[in-house]
C-alpha cells in the first residue's frame, strides 16, 4: 500500500484540485491512501473563525461567509449544480453552526479542535467527489473514526495500539481512499488534532498501521532542499537523506517534513518520498535508512522572531541543577520552546521560541529571583554539516548574538541589520 499526502497549497483552488486528481489518477494504484489537509490558507480562516466566537467578536459571520464563499467558488467551477457535493457541503456548514449555537465549554483548546476539523472535512469531500466524477473510484472516510487519541487537544498523543487496531480492521487496502490529515478523536468522540502542519504526521500513522510500501508527500517545491527558497536565493535539491538527517532537520526547525513523521516510518523502515505536484515527472528526495546525504553539502535552517534570554544569579551563584529545574519548569508553564542552549559557570543562556506569546510571563515569574537580559526578534540559523564559507555567509546577516558548535552543526542567533 503506498500513501500520498497533499498540503493546502496543492489544494488551493479548482484548478489545484484538478491537478492532485490528475497525479492520483496517474500516480497511485489501487491499493492508495490519500491523505489531505486543508485547502489553501483555510486553517488559518479557521483560526480566525475560532478567535472571533471564542472572543464573541461581531465579525463572526463575516469570517464564516468568507470560508463558505471560498468553498463554493471551487464547487461552482468544479461541479453541475446537481452533484451530491453541495447537499454535503451544506451538511458540514450545518454541523459547524450546530457547534457554535450549542456549544457551552469556554476551553479554548477543546473549542479550537471542533471548529478547525471542518477545513479538512471540507477537502476532502470536494477532492474525493472530483475524483468520482473524473471516474476515479475512491472511498472517503473519516479519520477521526480510525486514529484515536488522549485529550490533550491541539496536541493529542496518539494511542498506537488501539489506532492501528481500528486501522487494520477498517481500512479498505483494495481501493483508493481518501481521507483527513491533521484530525483525529478522544475516547469520547470529541475531535483532537495533532499539532499545526500535522498532516504528515496523519500519513505517517497510517503507513505505520498499514505496513505500507511508501510515504510521499507532495509539496510545492522539487523535493527537499538544503535550504529554504524563501530565504536564501540559491537552493540545492538534496537526492537522498537518511531517517536520522531527516528527523536532524526537523529538529531544528526544516518546515518540509513535520517533526513527528519520521519515527514511525523509521521504525518500519517505510521509505519517505518528498516530491513536487508542480513538476510531478520529477523523481524529488528519498528519505531511507543510512541513505548518505547526496549531494554532501551545507544545510541550512532558519528560525525566525526569536527571543535569546540570558539568566543569571543575583549573587553570582553557580547556575546548577536546582537553577536549572526550575526554569525549566518555567519554560514548560509558559509554553516557550527552546531551540538552544548555552551555560557557563553563572549564566544561562537560551534561544526561545515565543509562538505562543508568554514571554513576558516568564520574564515577570523570574525576574526577582535572576538577572535576566533579553533580546527579541532574533534569527536562529542552523547549519548542517557546516563549513567555514557557510558560517561566514551567515555571520554576515547582522550582529551575531551567539554561536555553538559541535561536530556537525553550527548554530548561529543573529539581530538582522
């Protein structure tokens, strides 16, 4: 069995969904499983959905009609007025207002995962009834009913063992389905996600649970690069990396594969194909096991408006285990995630993500009991297998704040120019 995931930007429009029928005709065999995300910026309208009535903003019609107009805009150029389409996109929209006339939770996680689903319930249906009318047969089904989680919502834990039990015995492998990324449910039905950019993770579990032949997910670039097209000017398509180069990556913050993908097809030893629905005649990046990096060369990550934050003792005390375990803890209350770190014998020195916008909690929590400098809007540059003309180009982009080595890897916080 080999499965396919495609992201928003494959599924932006009519035509983009035209585009992902055609390599699915093409390119998958009948025993496929087709994963999608949302179409186009539509998880982040979704967001806005979720903000304005958690808020009780008075815009929330207006971000509701934008959704439904930008659906019915693809349906209209895809489908006769007559396809069973519409009457299911009507339902869905049905459901979503059903939730925010009924709902009573004020939890703004659990309400953030019963709003945001419908943006992948809403693809899905539209490629998969695409699909049948270009005589593609397919079976679409819902993944909430097949990967089963813990109730940690926007950030679920997937249950393996009940998942893949539900997965093998539900799953037909005969056919071409079509289902959901990101999404999936709690022991009491309630819908759960699996972390922003989830929908490689959803292609991993069921590639996992189906001991499939292939993962490829399909992006708008030729595969995976050493570096980022939107930042740096001149890229290099890598042919081949290893699970471990991969899941180095992702670590670090490489945005091509999702960070949790790798481990389950790591474990099966499933072969990751990162390839372009632009130019699908192109053969993109294997992902295997001791696949040696090809071409070997400098690798650059990027992550951007980070805080760097230097703590230390107000005596000049040690910063020791103790020190440490509390601001750790700190850390993990604030929702701050560290991307470095670099101690001496009385500083403490991090580079934060801010994502969730608690820094200044953290700061206030600490401040009495530390000396703490910090600075924002700071860039974290990661350089795999590194060379000098690599860390120089870099050291270039503006005052560098920090640097750490170690045999493979470079990390450099610079404060733009």
């Amino acid at each position: 069995m080999k499965i396919f995931k495609f992201g928003g930007a494959s599924v932006k429009d009519a035509d983009s969904v035209k585009n992902v029928a055609n390599i699915i005709a093409t390119e998958a065999d009948n025993n496929t499983l087709v994963v999608i995300s949302a179409m186009g910026k539509m998880t982040n309208a979704f967001e806005e959905v979720v903000d304005a009535y958690y808020n009780k903003s008075e815009n929330l019609p207006e971000k509701l009609d934008f959704i439904a107009n930008y659906h019915k805009e693809i349906i209209n150029t895809l489908f006769d007025k007559e396809n069973e389409i519409y009457e299911i996109v009507d339902i869905l929209f049905g459901e979503l207002g059903w939730f925010l006339a009924r709902n009573s939770s004020k939890r703004y996680n659990y309400v953030y995962d019963q709003i945001i689903c419908f943006g992948e319930l809403l693809s899905t249906r539209i490629v998969s009834a695409y699909l049948a009318k270009i005589g593609t047969e397919n079976v679409w089904f819902d993944a909430r009913n097949h990967i089963k989680t813990d109730s940690s919502y926007r950030d679920a834990k997937v249950d393996w063992e009940l998942t893949q039990e539900i997965i093998a015995t539900k799953v037909d492998t005969s056919t071409i389905n079509i289902t959901q990324g990101f999404i999936a449910a709690n022991d009491t039905e309630n819908t759960t996600t699996l972390g922003r950019e989830g929908s490689d993770y959803t292609a991993g579990i069921f590639a996992y649970c189906l001991n499939a032949e292939s993962v490829t997910i399909w992006k708008d670039v030729e595969g995976v690069l050493n570096a980022d097209p939107r930042v740096f000017d001149e890229t290099t398509l890598l042919e081949q990396i290893s699970y471990e180069e991969a899941i180095e990556m992702a670590f670090y913050g490489a945005s091509v594969i999702h960070p949790k993908t790798i481990q389950p097809l790591q474990r099966k030893e499933i072969p990751l194909f990162v390839r372009s629905f632009v130019n699908p005649d192109q053969p993109g990046t294997k992902v295997s096991r001791g696949a040696v990096l090809e071409p070997f060369i400098p690798c650059y990550i990027v992550k951007k408006d980070q805080v760097i934050v230097s703590i230390s003792d107000k005596d000049f005390s040690f910063i020791v285990e103790n020190n440490m375990s509390y601001i750790f803890q700190k850390l993990h209350e604030y929702q701050l995630k560290v991307n470095l770190i670099q101690n001496s014998a009385i500083s403490f020195s991090l580079c934060l993500d801010n994502k969730f916008g608690k820094f200044n909690g953290f700061y206030e929590a600490l401040k009495h009991d530390f000396e703490i400098q910090f600075n924002e809007n700071v860039h974290l540059y990661t350089i795999r297998h590194f060379d000098q003309d690599a860390i120089k180009e870099i050291s270039s982009k503006g005052n560098v704040l920090l640097k750490q080595t170690n045999k493979d890897t470079t990390q450099i916080v610079v404060r733009p120019n």
